[in-house]
C-alpha cells in the first residue's frame, strides 16, 4: 500500500478541516495569545472572582451614568409636541410657557403645570442631584429613610443614596486615574533599576526606602493643607506618594530577563537600550504586575476615602464616602449616614479585593 492510499489519521484530519470552519475567522484565538487564553480561563474558573468582576462592572457604568438614576431635572421633557432633554440641555422657563428667561425649576409646581398642560415629564428614579436638598420634609434634618429619600437625608436635607452613587463615581474615577499614573511611574522606575542595574539599582533603591520609610497620610494631610482645596492638587500630592506599588515587582523581573539569551541576542545586533526594555522584556513581565492592580485601586479608594473623612480630601461640598462617614460620625442620632457609607465601601472593596485575589491566581507564572 503507498502513501496515496494509506488513511489518514485523526490529526490530519483535523489539521485538515480547521481552515473550513466558518467561525475561524471570528474566534477569540486570532487576537489572544495561548497564554492569555489560558490565565482567562483560569479567572474565569474562580466563581467569586468572576462574578465580582461583573458586579463592579454593573456599578462602574451605573455610576457613570448616574444622572440619568439621580437628578433634580428630568430626563425628557415632552411639551407641543416637541421633545426636551434637560438633562444634557439648559433650557429657559420660557420655553414651556413661563416668564422667566432664566433656566426652568423644574421641581417647581407652576412650572409643572405649566408643562403637563401641554405635554409630560420623565423624571429619573431618584428625584435628587447630589446637590438638592429636600424643601418639602416634614421633620428635622438628618432625617430617616422614607419613601421619597430611600436611605434618608444627611444633616443638609441632601439625598443620602444620590451622594452615594455620584460619590461612587468621583471614587471609582479617582481611584482609577490614580492606580494608572502611579502605575506608569512605577513600571518605568524599576525598569531602568532592574535593566541598568549596579549602581543605578543601588541608588534607587536606597531612595524608595527612604520615600517609602515616611508617613505618607501625614505628609499627604500637611501639603494638602498648603494649598486651596482642589482636585487636582489633591490628584498630583497623592501622585508622589502612590507611585511605588509596582517598582519592586517589574525591577525584579527585569533583573531576571537582563542576561537571558533573547536580550542578550538584542543587544548584539545593536538594539537600544528602550527598545529591549519596553519591547521585549517589559511585555514578559507585566503579567505578575498587572495581577496588582486591584490592590492598589483598593488602597487609593482607601486612601481617598480616609483624607474625606478627616476633612482634607475633596473640595467641601464633594459628593464622597468618606464625608458622609465623617457626617454619621458627628450625627450618632442618625445610625443610617454611617451605615450608609460603611456598607457601600465594604462592598466595593470586597469586590476589587475578590478581583485581585483571582487575577493574582490567573497570572501566577507556575500555574
């Protein structure tokens, strides 16, 4: 029997028929690598992790969306047959009929009627900004969960559940902003001292230990203090003390990968020092790096929250957890500020904590 008549065996007939399937073409494999395909399934087999992840995806996007959950304007307004959106739009009383050429109270009665004369308003779920304090309450502020303010109202009349999720917001995209920038500075940091090595790690690391060895609340409340409350000083203050999460672990892993034959073969056919660094080790070692993230988005979230709590945070008025602690602090009369506000952080670091724990098990290398 020849080649041409032997049969063929379960391989080749597999090798054969891959290029027919329709769905080739559409298969997650084109754009993953087998290693990554791997540490996503291993993620996705940790239940909690998983199902974590979920969950503070459904909060994240309900956060950023949340003007159209808590408002005091409506989302649409339908007058003469025309459609209003007031919550992306400002639009004077006038336009509904009224007398005033200043924007429309919307919460106000007479503008109300005005419209329903006319036409509708869609009002979100939660009738309150995190702004809008409730005029039309019949007993003293705080006051207690209700059927118009569902978690009560803190001790300026303002909806305790509307400053939660637009506190969540400002938490979530500070904490982020900040875990990805100090992130940055830390992956460039202990590249160059892993690479360079000799007296370029010697040195740098005599620095982070002195940077490291300072009390970093205390410094961050001093200089804070220095300057009139904003956002971005606060942002670039925290900067300099949160940047030295990730240095230990890329350093580390470029002075494994430094004498490794692949970099050394770059090097003898005269490749830059940057090329190799970013180009070809810095992608091997990521994977024990990124596993990190969470917990140091845990710790910026913490960090924001304690700095609110203690007054030196966001600017007063801020929509923040920390704050409203601060408020079930001074107010031990009114017990759901503080439950408030200790439930929604312990959630949201519980998640993020589940999320690491798992993206540490998907990326450990001996697995």
């Amino acid at each position: 029997m020849n080649d041409a008549q032997m049969p063929h065996s379960p391989q080749d007939v597999s090798v054969n028929m891959a290029p027919s399937s329709p769905l080739k073409g559409l298969s997650a494999r084109r754009w993953l690598s087998p290693v990554m395909q791997a540490r996503l399934r291993r993620f996705r087999a940790n239940r909690l992790g998983f199902w974590s992840f979920c969950l503070f995806m459904v909060v994240f996007a309900l956060s950023l969306g949340v003007e159209l959950i808590a408002n005091d304007k409506p989302i649409a307004v339908r007058y003469q047959q025309h459609w209003y959106f007031p919550v992306l739009k400002s639009y004077p009383e006038t336009q509904f009929g009224g007398v005033f050429e200043t924007e429309a109270d919307y919460r106000d009665p007479a503008v109300q009627a005005l419209i329903r004369q006319n036409g509708a308003v869609y009002w979100p779920v939660i009738r309150f900004a995190d702004q809008t304090a409730n005029l039309d309450l019949a007993v003293p502020v705080p006051s207690p969960p209700s059927a118009q303010n569902w978690l009560g109202t803190d001790d300026q009349g303002r909806d305790v559940l509307a400053r939660i999720l637009y506190g969540l917001r400002v938490s979530i995209l500070f904490g982020l902003g900040l875990t990805l920038a100090g992130s940055l500075i830390g992956i460039i940091v202990g590249a160059l001292q892993g690479y360079y090595g000799g007296w370029v790690d010697l040195l740098g690391q005599r620095l982070l230990e002195v940077w490291g060895g300072l009390p970093q609340l205390f410094m961050i409340i001093i200089l804070v203090s220095l300057f009139t409350p904003s956002v971005y000083w606060l942002f670039l203050i925290m900067l300099v003390f949160g940047w030295m999460g990730l240095v230990g672990y890329v350093r580390a892993e470029f002075l494994r990968a430094r004498n490794l034959d692949y970099v050394r073969a770059a090097r003898s056919l005269g490749t830059p020092d940057w090329a190799i660094m970013f180009k070809h080790i810095l992608p091997n070692a990521l994977s024990s790096s990124l596993s990190q993230l969470p917990f140091i988005l845990t710790a910026n979230i913490s960090a924001l929250t304690a700095l609110d709590f203690l007054g030196y945070g966001l600017p007063p008025g801020s929509p923040s957890l920390g704050e409203l602690m601060s408020q079930g602090k001074s107010n031990l009369d009114a017990p759901w500020l503080a439950l408030s506000g200790f439930f929604t952080l312990t959630i949201l670091l519980s998640l993020l904590i589940f999320i690491g724990e798992a993206a540490r098990d998907a990326f450990d290398p001996r697995r």
